[in-house]
C-alpha cells in the first residue's frame, strides 16, 4: 500500500518543526490513525523518541499527556527533550472497543514504520529510534521492540509502569468488564495464548535493546512487580535493563517528589544507549 505524503511543516518561533496529523495507518473499516511529529532546530539528523499514551488499552489518546508530564513547566515535557536534540513523535493506536489485541500492537509497528520510512524528509536517524510508553503504551512499546520479525529497529525501551504479564502478573485476564479481557477478547477461546503473546516479559530474547523501567512501589493498580520480573527476565538473558523504584509513588507515577528529575533521568539513559551528545 502506498504512503500518503506529509504536509509540510509548521515551524515555530524556536525552529522546532511540528508536522501534524501525519496518516500512519488505514484499516477499512476503522478510523485513521495519526502521529503528531516535533523536530528540533540544528544541523543532522535527531534521534526519535516515540511517545505511547496509556489508558489500560481502552481510553487515551496521543494528544493527551498524563497529568504529572503535562504539569512540567519552564521547561515542559516536549521542551525537555527537544533540548536535548530528540525529536518526539505521539502515536494514536486502536483502544480495545475498536480492535482487540494484536490491533493496537499493529497500529504501532505502522506508525514505526511510517516514520522509519519517511526518516529522510522528516530529518530523523533511522537508526537511533527509541520508544518510550506508560502504562499500556509500555506494554505496546515493549511487545514492539521485543518482536523479532518486526522490520524497524527499536534501540531503547523507556517502561513506565507497565503491565508485563498477563499469564501469571496481572490478575482478572479472564474477568468480563477487566480491562485486559477487552484487550485480550476474553470470551473468545485462545484467551491464555493471546495473554502470553500480549505479554513482554513471556517474549524476552537475547537481542532485545536496552529497556529503563520505572515504576511506583506503591503502584496497587500496576504492581512495581511486573517492572521487577520484566527486568529480571531481561538480565537473564543478558540484555541491559536498568530498574528504578521510585518511592512513594502509585500509579502514573502519582505521589513521585520529582518528576522532573525521573525525565532527566530517562534522557540521560538514551544518551547513554544512543551515544547522542545529549544537549543542543
């Protein structure tokens, strides 16, 4: 299928080019889906972090922050990190009443690789492409790094309190009215096949990329165990994951001291696995 072309870009008064509403995918039958687009000024091409939305896999959207990202100021969230010399792409993808899983898993990939492809008019290194999601956009990001016939490469993982397993983790899988078993379409047989394929820590492997988890200890929605045994099953098999608890917190980082600090924190990882330069 053919690629729909990008409408130029609105550039504002700090030189960050803002390309909206770039189409990423077309299922009949469905609404298209968009990625909103932020390149930073200066020479080269920048090293991409895609933002995933959470909203247990039936509400959000990619035009949403969570509130403790979206309360930053001077800088803001996108300030941060386009300061840093990253340009930020937020992804849309099916919420479980439109399309259960692997929907929005594809949706995803597609607009991974609608940009992948696109990284040369966009001005973006194809080859430095991170992902960073909270809560169920976590999940989505990590499935989509940990998929070995995925055909665009995903560098670095960033995990902020994502579910990790639905076999074993998270209960009420099999629970009408969960939020999982309308992901998973729990009445449908195959439930328990879907779970562990929707599952990142049952599809670690020794290629995977770096991963950063963070993830409130006092998180009674998510708990901080499914960062702990994601982490572990990737150390197992030698991949780098770095584990931050982060005290006193609940879900969506809730009852954190510093939010900033936790974001630096995240921007200092990708340098670090991106061997960028870090600031502009």
């Amino acid at each position: 299928m053919s690629m729909e072309p990008i409408r130029p870009p609105f550039v504002d008064a700090d030189g960050v080019a803002h390309y909206r509403n770039i189409t990423v995918s077309r299922v009949q039958g469905f609404r298209p889906l968009h990625a909103d687009l932020r390149v930073p000024p200066g020479e080269g091409r920048k090293p991409l972090i895609a933002f995933l939305h959470g909203g247990a896999f039936w509400a959000g959207s990619r035009v949403d922050l969570p509130e403790m990202l979206g309360a930053l100021e001077s800088p803001g969230f996108y300030e941060r990190l386009l300061a840093r010399g990253y340009a930020v792409a937020d992804l849309d993808y099916r919420l479980s009443s439109e399309a259960v899983f692997p929907a929005p898993l594809e949706d995803v990939e597609s607009a991974l690789r609608r940009l992948h492809a696109g990284a040369d008019e966009l001005g973006l290194d194809a080859g430095r492409f991170a992902v960073w999601g909270e809560s169920a956009g976590a999940t989505l990001g990590a499935l989509a790094a940990l998929d070995q016939d995925f055909d665009v490469p995903i560098r670095a993982v960033v995990d902020w309190y994502g579910p990790a397993d639905f076999v074993e983790g998270i209960t009420r899988v099999d629970v009408p009215g969960d939020p999982i078993y309308a992901l998973l379409d729990g009445g449908v047989p195959g439930l328990w096949e879907r779970a562990r394929a929707a599952s990142p820590t049952r599809q670690v492997h020794a290629d995977a990329p770096p991963f950063l988890l963070m993830h409130g200890v006092a998180d009674d929605s998510v708990p901080y165990s499914e960062s702990e045994n994601l982490a572990a099953a990737l150390r197992a098999v030698g991949v780098r994951a770095d584990l931050v608890p982060v005290e006193g917190a609940a879900h969506v980082l809730e009852g954190a001291s510093d939010i900033g600090a936790l974001v630096t924190q995240v921007l200092d990882f990708l340098d670090d696995v991106l061997h960028t330069s870090g600031r502009l």
